[in-house]
C-alpha cells in the first residue's frame, strides 16, 4: 500500500483538500480565537490575544487533560456529551 493510498484511507484526507491552509484547518473543525487577525496583523500584543478555548487573556485553562479542559472544548464546539 503506498503512502497516499494509507493517508486517503487511514486519514480520511479529503478528496480535494483546500489550498488555503485556513481553510484546511477550518475543514478540521479548529476554533480560532477572536484575536488571532489583530494579532497577525500586528495591531495586537501577543498578550492580550485571548484564549480559543477559555476566552481569557492570558489563558486560564484548566489542565490539559482534566474534565473541565474537555467541557470547555465541547462547549466551543457546541457539542453537550453530559445532556445537561
């Protein structure tokens, strides 16, 4: 099996992937944080760029790991796993 064919059916690659590298990790379903533009820009200090997860600037995530990191990325992704 060659390596694309073990990318295209291990990976699930896309057919067609997109150019644009924010596009493709868009299609991965990321979730940028508000700031990330002003901050490419230049027009803002990397430490008031907020959090993707948390929404905070600096950060004030839970440990990466813990139940309370994992809500956070379900809630950001609009998933609700508890039912709650």
């Amino acid at each position: 099996m060659s390596a694309e064919d073990f990318t295209r059916t291990f990976i699930a690659a896309p057919a067609d992937p997109p150019a644009d590298p924010v596009a493709s990790v868009n299609q991965l379903g990321a979730v940028w944080s508000p700031d990330f533009d002003a901050y490419a820009s230049g027009q803002l200090d990397i430490s008031r760029v907020r959090c993707a997860l948390c929404q905070h600037a600096p950060c004030d995530c839970p440990p990466f790991g813990t139940p309370g990191y994992f809500a956070l990325i379900d809630l950001r992704h609009g998933r609700n796993p508890a039912g709650a």
